[in-house]
C-alpha cells in the first residue's frame, strides 16, 4: 500500500491565505501568541496545515468579519465556535424603512443551485422594475446581510459568495456605465472612492459610487485596499472635492480611527473625507475633519449640505 495515500492532506501557508482571507503575517502571529494555527513542515522547512486547521480558520475569519476580535474566539472549539456564527447569523436586522422589500430568497436559491446565469438576468430585471436607487437600498443592500448570514451558518460556500458578489458587481457597474455625464452647468462634486489597506470588502463602495453617479458627481473608484500616500496623490492629481471610503467589520477598529486621522492630516483643507459601512468605529467617536454617512440613504442629504456649502 503507498503510504502517501495514509498521510492526512495538507495545505501551505500560500493556499490557506487565499482560501480565508487572513494574511500570511497574521497566520505566523496567531501561531506565536495564541498556539493557533499549529502548522506542520514540510521536507523544505514550509509551514503546511492540515484540512481540520483549515476549516477552523475559514470560521474565524467568517466570525472576525462579523465584528469578533481574533484573541477572544481563536482558542474557542469547533463547536463552541459553529454556536457563536449561528448566534451572529440569526440576529435581528433592522426593518426597511422604504416600504415592504421585496422577497429576496429567489436570489439565494439562485447562487446555492449555481445558476449564475439566471441570478444576473434577475438582478438585472429588478434593476429596470425599480430603477438604480431602489435596487442599490432595497435589493443589494438587504440582499448582502442575508448572504453574509447564510455564509456564516455555512449554507453557502466561499465560491458561491464569490459568485453572487462578482454577478452584483457586473450589474451595478453596467448600470453606472449607462448614467450620463453631469453637465458642465451643474455643481457637481468629484468623488474619489476607494477603502484602506487590508479592507478588501469592495461591494459597498460600488453601491456608494451608483448613488453618488446618480446624484450628478463625478467618481473616480480606485478599487479597494489604497495606501494612504497614494490615496493623497490621488486626491491631489484629481482635484478631488470628497474623498469616500467605506468600511466592513473586518478592519480592526483601531486602524479605521488612526487611518481617518491619518488621511486627514494629509489631505488638503478643502478635500471633504467621508467614511460609511458597517464599522462600529464609525459610530462610536467623532474624529474632526471626517463627515460619517450613516447610511446609503444619508448620500443625498450630505450631498445637498456640501452643495449648499460650497455655493
């Protein structure tokens, strides 16, 4: 019998980052300071994981995206953690303020049956039924919590997250593609959107970037995970009047106040920075210089006080 068919399959360090998300250096530091992951090597010195380490680490990090901080859960059993996501997954989320939404489960039926072709066609009908605003706020918007809840009980894998984020975003982008340029009359602002290194949760900056085309500005996206510096270049080579970042759970809080005042310094005066998304840190202290948008609904409004201000 070879006995290369009894060895338990492992995994590199290269294969476990790209599956979960958590850094190569993050690995290497939870390994020193917590004991977890505890990696083999391999006959040229690599760090290899086997699968049950895998998987253990594709629930923390579901769980440190839902806001859980890594030194409180990592030496938490399988168990114990599966009750923590489905506890984080089956909280209440708050009611759509726009009227009754629409029934949204034919879309998660779509990505767990793979029907990536029928799941773009649906997306795109409910965009022309009720137009940019309404799909970006009612569909997306809800439709992102309820896959990010299904993912956390496990019901969806990786893959087909990743199937569902990439058909929204050719969606939104074709829509954004079809909005005409302001005219050289109108006040309009020029926007430039990105997120910060290690932020790699794009979906809501697109969904900012559709309101804020609709709402006559100029954007500019730079994509996500931008260093600091270059954000500042960019700002500058563009003449940016707004600069919008958007935040997940998943940066450390930390690193969302320091970065804000950080890119605040730097940038010019009269360059507005605004931060929205799903980070506490937004929410729980006012940085000077930083105009928090409390939600997507919020866009218009801030947009009307900066061009009431800048009249």
């Amino acid at each position: 019998m070879d006995r290369n068919l009894s060895r338990p399959v492992m995994v590199s360090i290269a294969a476990v980052e790209r599956d979960t998300g958590i850094s190569k250096d993050t690995l290497r530091v939870w390994e020193r300071r917590y004991g977890f992951p505890a990696p083999e090597r391999d006959e040229f010195g690599e760090r290899t994981y086997p699968l049950d380490q895998l998987e253990k680490l594709r629930l923390l990090k579901r769980l440190m995206d839902a806001g859980h901080r890594p030194g409180k859960i990592v030496g938490y059993s399988m168990d114990e953690l599966q009750r923590l996501a489905e506890g984080v997954a089956t909280q209440p989320q708050p009611a759509n303020s726009g009227g009754e939404a629409p029934d949204l489960r034919q879309y998660l039926e779509l990505i767990k049956s793979h029907d990536v072709e029928e799941l773009r066609r649906a997306l795109s009908q409910a965009l022309l039924r009720g137009g940019l605003a309404r799909f970006v706020t009612d569909v997306v918007a809800p439709l992102n919590m309820m896959v990010g809840d299904a993912w956390m009980r496990g019901y969806f894998e990786i893959f087909e997250e990743h199937l569902y984020t990439e058909s929204i975003q050719m969606v939104l982008r074709n829509a954004i593609n079809t909005i005409p340029e302001p005219q050289a009359s109108q006040q309009a602002p020029r926007v430039l959107l990105t997120t910060f290194p290690q932020e790699p949760h794009g979906l809501g900056l697109l969904m900012a970037e559709a309101l804020f085309a609709l709402e006559g500005c100029k954007c500019l996206s730079l994509g996500t995970q931008t260093p600091i510096f270059d954000i500042v270049m960019a700002a500058r080579a563009q003449r940016a009047d707004i600069v919008a970042l958007s935040f997940s759970m998943a940066l450390n809080p930390n690193q969302v106040i320091e970065g804000l005042r950080e890119l605040r310094d730097k940038l010019p005066a009269a360059t507005a920075l605004w931060a929205g998304g799903a980070s506490p840190a937004l929410q729980r202290r006012a940085l000077p210089g930083v105009h928090v948008v409390s939600s997507l609904g919020g866009l218009h409004t801030a947009l009307q006080d900066w061009r009431a201000a800048a009249a």
